[in-house]
C-alpha cells in the first residue's frame, strides 16, 4: 500500500509540477514561418562555440580497488556493474568510451584516455557478503524427532552487497581546472533465496550464488536510473524565439533534435547556467530550472522548436540558456521495482 501511495504522489507530483511549467501549450506548429521572430537578450557569458556543438556527453568507466573481496567475486561484480552503468549513460543519451577502465589508485584517479571524458563514473565495490542459515521443519505434538529428522528443513540463502558510486566531472589541467565529484551514490541492497534442503550445512551451488549476486546489483543500480540518467541527459541550448501573429503563443529553438531522442510531445527543461569562481580559482557550475517546454511537432535531426508560456517562467528566458530533456519515473516502475529509498543514499556535493 505504501507503494501505491509513493507511485501515486509522485505521478501528482510530476503532473502539478508540468502544469505550472507550461501552462495550456500546444505541441502543434502549424505554419513556423508564419511565426514572427522576436529579439531575445542572452546570457553572460555566453556559451562558447566548442559548448554548443557539444550536446551528448563522453562518459568512462574507472574501477577502484576492492579490499578484502576475492578476485573471482570482484570481476564478476564488476562486470554486472559495468553493464548496468553503460545501460543507464546509454538510455540516458551518453556516449561511453572506452579507456579508463583499468583499476584506479587508492585516490581514485584514471588515467591515459579517461581525461577525454566529460564524466567519469568511479566505482568502489566495498562489501559482498554471503550468509545461509538453516531452520529445522516444523515439529507437530505427535510427531517424534526421528519423524521430523527425515523430513527436509528450510535454507535461507543471503547476499548483501554495499557499493558507492561518484560521478566525478573530468577536469582540464592545461586550464587548471581539477576534476570534480558532483555526486556520490552510496548503494546498499540484499537478496534472499530459500529452498527446503535435509542438509542443515545449506550447501549452495556457484551458479545459484551467482544468480544472487546478480539479482542483488541490478536491483540496486536500477535505483539510480533516475538521478544518474538526468545528470548525464543531452545539453542543448536556446538559441531562437518566435510568437504566433495573432496568438499569445511562443516557442523556441533549442539545439537538441532527433539525434539525441527528442520527441514531438516530449517535456524538457529551460535552464539557467550559474558560474562561480572560488578563493582558489577554480570555477564551478550550477543549473536551476526556470521553465517546463513542450516540444512541437517542428524537429529536425540537431534541433527542435519548443512550446513555452513565457509568463509560467521563474526568469526572463535568455539566448544561451540550457536545455535538458525532463526524466521522470514511471508510474510501473515506481510500483514494481525495488525499493530504492531504503537503497540509495545520494550525496550532492556541488
């Protein structure tokens, strides 16, 4: 039942929140050049020429030493790990790259061909643990003990597993900007198997305890397809902004398109960029929503024309500002899938 309720708040949550964002919008454009061009002022600084070409990000894989865990565990979890991490960038619109993959120091650092990326997802795997515990049958008042001893008892078979995840923004030394960590995943999850067995000893196959091994990574990475995936989403920008002649109806050009899965229909996110330069000199970035848009019917391969009431806006909407396209979990997978507030611990550290 709570589950219900978290699934259901959350599908209020999104619709209120998509509401407030876009007001009563079509996703209809019936002719664009009829729409009159109106002059838009634009953000300082203004995104360079190498940051609006740049819509996808390059993401690579860094693995950290795991202490105490035996070899032949670690490669296995690494690999289901791996795979669930290339999904989740992939779904989201990421590109990963090969390179950095080899194990990182106790700083964490990749090297050679992880500095291409733009984020590098940083894995320490700190704890697999198996455990079984064997409960004898039950035992009725006219039974004996030699009755019950032939009869099988129930094995509780159990795998916890505790890992953390950091998606770390590569850095530029020639700039000397050093890599930064934008958020930490803490991941704690367990699974358990039971089976009638006459063995108090519950004796388990490899492959069965590989099966639990698996189980329990992939339910929990799946609690960061969300959070993981909208920070790794497309980055496109506004760049245009036309008006209906005879309607208070506006829409605008945003450089995401086809190529990076938009949509007509889809919601997307107008964002404000903020800079700031610590004592040290080193400058970091932050983003606020400042409005919900609607992508019309009008979208080519690199760009799209999105529908926004202006007046629904936090802020004047500038030339430059950044375009996300808006995730959000389904109503299904809120329902069905693991229960990730008890899972997933998410650190922000921007």
């Amino acid at each position: 039942m709570k589950a219900l309720l978290r699934g259901v708040s959350g599908l209020v949550a999104i619709v209120g929140s998509m509401a407030l964002g876009q007001g009563c919008v079509s996703s209809r454009v019936s002719d664009l050049e009829a729409y009159q061009e109106v002059p838009m002022n634009q953000v300082v600084p203004y995104p360079s020429r190498d940051e609006m070409r740049k819509r996808a990000f390059d993401v690579v894989l860094v693995d950290r030493p795991g202490p105490g865990i035996d070899d032949a565990t670690l490669r296995a979890a690494r690999r289901e790990v791996h795979r669930a991490l290339e999904r989740i960038a992939t779904n989201a619109g990421a590109l990963v790259i090969d390179g950095g993959r080899e194990d990182a120091g106790s700083d964490g650092e990749s090297s050679g061909e992880g500095r291409a990326a733009d984020f590098a997802l940083v894995t320490r795997i700190e704890r697999i643990e198996y455990s079984s515990s064997w409960e004898k049958p039950f035992k009725f008042l006219w039974q004996s003990e030699a009755d019950v001893a032939q009869k099988p008892g129930t094995c509780t078979h159990r795998v916890e597993i505790q890992l953390e995840i950091e998606l770390v923004r590569q850095g530029d030394p020639t700039r000397g900007i050093p890599d930064r960590t934008e958020r930490t995943f803490e991941l704690r999850h367990a699974v358990a198997q039971e089976n009638k067995d006459l063995d108090p000893a519950c004796s388990i196959a490899p492959v069965t305890l590989g099966v639990l091994l698996e189980t329990a990574l992939d339910e929990a990475l799946s609690c960061l397809d969300l959070p993981l995936g909208k920070r790794l989403a497309p980055r496109g920008h506004v760049v245009a902004h036309r008006k209906a002649p005879e309607a208070d109806r506006h829409i605008y050009r945003i450089t995401l398109g086809s190529a990076q899965g938009i949509e007509p229909g889809n919601v997307v996110e107008i964002r404000r960029e903020q800079r700031s330069i610590s004592p040290e000199g080193v400058e970091t970035r932050s983003e606020r929503v400042l409005a919900l848009g609607k992508v019309s019917d009008q979208v080519s391969a690199q760009s799209s024309w999105v529908a926004i009431d202006p007046e629904k806006a936090t802020d004047e909407i500038l030339k430059g500002d950044v375009v996300r396209p808006m995730r959000s979990e389904s109503l299904l997978s809120s329902l069905s899938g693991p229960n990730c507030s008890a899972i997933l611990v998410e650190d922000p550290l921007e």
